[in-house]
C-alpha cells in the first residue's frame, strides 16, 4: 500500500494481539503531514502500542499501516523519523551534549562535517530549551529535563515525522507551553508531521486533529472543534465522554 496523496500515516485495519487481549483492534485513520495530530485516550488504551506500531517496533501487526510512502518499520524510513518514548533513551553518564553527540554520529556516520554537527546539536540543544544544561550530566537531570533530551536526540535529523510518546508528562504548565509552541513551530515552518500522545484532554485544544482512544478503539477522527460542535459542549473532554457514553449504550444495544 503506497499513501494516498495529502496523507503522512494510513492505516487499514490494523490490529495487535498480545497474547489473548486484542491491544488494537481493526484501526482505520490517516494522518495529515505538516500538522500536529493529538492521539488522546487514557492510560491503558492502545496509544503506545499504536506508537511503536508506526514506528515500525511492535511485533505481531497484522492489517496495513503505511508511514511517509512505505510500510511501518521500512529501513529507509529510519532517518525520516524521530521516535520519543516515555522513557527516556539518554546515557546518564554521559553529558547532554555528549548525548547527542553520539547519536549524531550515528544518524549520518561520516556524512557530515563536524562543524555542521556541532551546530546541528547546538540547534536541537537550544529548541528544548536546555543550553545552561548542556555540560550536565544526563543522571543529574530532571525527568522533565530527561524527556527533553531525548526530544533533541529526535530533532537531530530534521525528521519529517515526529512521534512523541507523552512528551509533556512531568513538565510544567511553562515548559508545557513551550514545547507546545515548539510543536507548532516545527509544523508551521519545517512542515514536520506530529503525532502526539497524551492521557491530559486539556492538550487536546493544541492540536490540529484528534484520533481519541478507548480500548484499543477510535471513538473519533476530527478537529477539537468539529468534536465539540458535535457534541454540543465546551470541551474535547466532555465531548470524549459523550463518545465514551455513546459507546456504552451502543453495546448495551447489542447485547
């Protein structure tokens, strides 16, 4: 399957089965490059497992899912993605620069000037706000400061897709709001496609679109505010509510 034109992430009927619980089951979305895409649902969901599945790290996926033009976990699409787990992937007996040093070095092995990689890491240093950190050791930092390593180590490359595992988990509300700001930027001004997760509803209004989650579901595909429209309230939490309760009554229905 090739992605349809206009179209950075697609899938069809994408299912995971770990063991005997169904962890996603027949998923049909697309995603929109340049733009932010908030995958929101609670603890527990499916949003990881969906993660690692368009990352192309998580065993057993049956159905089609097809990431900037190839299949998920093609090898020509490592360079063209940033992965962000909730745990962060540092050394922490290196430091933060030392860090991303590193992984520079193995992104674009003998491709690129070491003047040019300087100024690369200096760059993704400064977009995560950590430049009067740049000298610490990793272990001596924060989680939240941990977490923006590891977004730097991601933003090496320029990729072209962003997948960040509830990168804001642990900040906060100014460190939130600043790397909100930093999403915003590097879809407005790069281009880059961001899939985001996150279990707080209240990020949901920062997003460009929303895939909502629940046990390993899509209760919905649309803009915040074509979400509260439809459901005739304030906010995209009470509208996933309205869904969740929709749901329910559907299945009683059935039953």
């Amino acid at each position: 399957m090739m992605n349809s034109p206009g179209v950075a992430i697609e899938a069809r009927g994408l299912t995971v089965v770990r063991g005997n619980r169904t962890v996603l089951r027949d998923l049909d979305f697309t995603v929109e490059p340049g733009r932010i895409t908030g995958l929101l649902g609670p603890s527990g969901c499916g949003k990881s497992t969906l993660m690692r599945a368009v990352v192309g790290t998580q065993a057993k996926v049956t159905g089609t899912l097809d990431v900037l033009g190839s299949p998920a976990g093609h090898p020509t699409l490592r360079p063209r993605i940033g992965y962000v787990t909730q745990a962060p992937s540092v050394y922490t007996d290196l430091t933060v620069r030392q860090n991303l040093d590193y992984f520079a070095a193995i992104l674009q092995p003998g491709r690129r000037h070491r003047g040019a990689r300087r100024a690369a890491i200096a760059r993704a240093i400064a977009e995560v706000d950590l430049t009067s950190h740049a000298d610490a050791l990793a272990g001596t930092l924060s989680g939240g400061q941990l977490t923006r390593v590891s977004l730097a180590v991601a933003l090496l490359g320029t990729p072209e897709l962003l997948v960040l595992d509830e990168p804001t988990v642990g900040l906060d509300p100014v460190l939130r709001r600043d790397l909100w700001n930093l999403f915003h930027a590097l879809a407005a001004d790069r281009g880059t496609t961001l899939l985001v997760s996150s279990h707080v509803m209240d990020e949901a209004e920062r997003c460009h679109r929303l895939l909502l989650m629940r046990e390993g579901e899509i209760l919905a595909d649309d803009t915040p505010e074509a979400l509260r429209t439809a459901a005739h309230v304030a906010t995209v939490e009470e509208a996933f509510l309205h869904l969740v309760d929709v749901a329910a009554t559907r299945q009683e229905t059935v039953r």
